[in-house]
C-alpha cells in the first residue's frame, strides 16, 4: 500500500471528513514517528508493533564498479519489530 491508497481507504471510512483533513492527519501522524525516532526515541503501537533505531558501526565497504576500498561511516537505521498480533495474523 502507498500513502494516496492509504488515504483512499481512510477517506472510504470515515466519509465525514474532507481529504485534507484526512491528509493532514497522516502527515501529523508520520512526523511524530519519525521526529521521536530522530531524537532517538521509540514507538509503540500496541497490537501493531514498535520502531526504534539501532546503531551501525562504521565499517570497510566495496565500491562495486572500482573494487576500491571505501570507509563507510557508522549511523542510526530505523527498526520496526512487529507485535504478537501482527505475526499472529500473518501466520494464520
């Protein structure tokens, strides 16, 4: 699913609400996530899952067209770990 089909199926649901109302709210909604992960939070949706970040080392990588050595920085990667309902479903 893409974010216009999410908005789709929201506004397919609750047809009292204008789409940018609807459009605001996603926007809203994916901010706070990735502004709590940023400042290195988590979140958690109960019954849906978690996301958090995790720390990457820095590391010698490959460069595929040269086979030059290149140092790779280390960083932060984002993480979702799914809840026991969502694997429950998926496992069905």
């Amino acid at each position: 699913m893409i974010r216009s089909e999410l908005l789709q199926a929201l506004a397919k649901e609750n047809p009292e609400l204008r789409a940018d109302d609807i459009e605001r709210v996603v926007d809203v909604f994916f901010d706070e996530i990735a502004q709590r992960l940023a400042q290195g939070g988590r979140v958690e949706l109960r019954g849906f899952g978690a996301f958090s970040t995790r720390e990457r080392d820095a590391r010698k990588g490959r460069n595929p067209r040269t086979g030059a050595s290149v140092e790779v920085p280390g960083k932060r990667v984002p993480y979702f770990k799914p809840g026991k309902e969502i694997r429950q479903r998926l496992n069905d």
